[in-house]
C-alpha cells in the first residue's frame, strides 16, 4: 500500500531531505516496512512492526546506530552472520509512530488506523518534529512533565470520583435512616415505649 502522493510531498516539504535527496520522513504501511536480519543461514526480511496500520519512519544517519565496530561485535554470529542484520553504513529509517485513534465501540474501546492526511502533516507532525529535536534531557524532561500532569489528572478524577460516592452514600444512610424513622412512628406501641423510657431518664 501507498499514501496519497500529495500527502508525502507535503511531509517531505515540511521534514526536508537527508543527503542522499531522500525524505528525511516518510509514511509505510507496516507489511511493507522490513529490515534484513539473519535467520542462521541466510539473511531475511523483517517486519518491524507486527500489527497492520500506517506508520511514521525517519531516517537516522549510520552514526546513530553506534560505529560499524560494535555492531560487529553484538551482532557476530559462528556462521559470519550478524543477528540484526548487516550494519546500516547508508543510514536507514527507523518508525517514530504509529498512527491509530482510539474509539469506543458498544462500550469497547478499539483502535482504528486512519490514513495519513494533510491534516496530520499540518497538525500532528510540527509537534512530534519539535520532540524529535530535543536533545535527551529535555526530552526526559519533558515526558516527566507529561507523566506527573496525568497523574494529577487521574487523581482529580479519582478524588472526584470519592467525593461523589461519599455524596451517594451519604443520601443513601439519609433515605435509609429516614425509612427506620419512618416505620417506627407508624408503630404506635413502640413510639408509646420509647416516650415512657424517655420520661424515666429524664426523671
């Protein structure tokens, strides 16, 4: 599968190109997104992801995989092979994202995997293109800040959650205790006993 000519333009004008003249982002229907890695005898294709949607790749330098030494040396198999493949001296695309939605269905929640659109090149990608950029700190920094915002959140949420079941609960002992009361007094022997147990304390 393919994405929509136009819409890869649009992402390439606003990612660039790497030195090679090749987009330095590109949209891939996971099927068709394989890297070559060893199977003990020979290399082959490999899926990187397993789970059929459209996915964000970037392309990295070789450099950013480690030097071509240590590749080597992590990935040497008996056989001459190497395990992930043989080192990417041209740089190669790795995925940045996967493009699902969450929606809910009869009460369910699923994922669907929409097509690219411009509206993603134009909305989503400047913000996954600024994280990209950061150097690892402020990234860190900056998922910390994520993480400790939605944890405020659930915890509102569940602070609200407490003060409603309280809420709840305290109507609920009300209307109970309001019953008690009320199938008491429709009893008038009792209510006559309880008055006399009341004089005799009183006196």
């Amino acid at each position: 599968m393919r994405v929509s000519q136009v819409v890869q333009d649009a992402l390439t004008k606003a990612g660039g190109k790497n030195y090679k003249g090749e987009p330095n982002f590109r949209f891939a229907w996971s099927q068709d997104f394989t890297y070559k890695i060893s199977n003990g005898k020979t290399y082959e294709p490999f899926r990187v992801c397993a789970e059929d949607c459209w996915l964000l790749l970037k392309w990295e330098p070789a450099e950013f995989w480690g030097t071509e030494e240590a590749w080597n040396l992590t990935n040497w198999e008996p056989t001459g092979l190497l395990t992930a493949g043989p080192y990417p001296r041209e740089g190669r695309y790795r995925v940045v994202r996967n493009l699902k939605k969450a929606v809910i269905k009869d009460g369910v929640m699923t994922f669907e995997h929409p097509e690219p659109t411009l509206k993603f090149v134009d909305e989503v990608f400047p913000l996954l293109q600024g994280f990209l950029e950061l150097d690892t700190e402020k990234k860190a920094e900056l998922l910390a800040t994520r993480d400790k915002n939605e944890k405020a959140e659930l915890a509102k949420k569940f602070g609200q959650s407490r003060e409603l079941y309280r809420g709840i609960a305290t109507a609920k002992q009300i209307q109970t205790q309001t019953e008690k009361i009320e199938r008491f007094l429709k009893n008038p022997k009792r209510v006559q006993q309880a008055l006399q147990l009341t004089k005799r304390r009183t006196k």
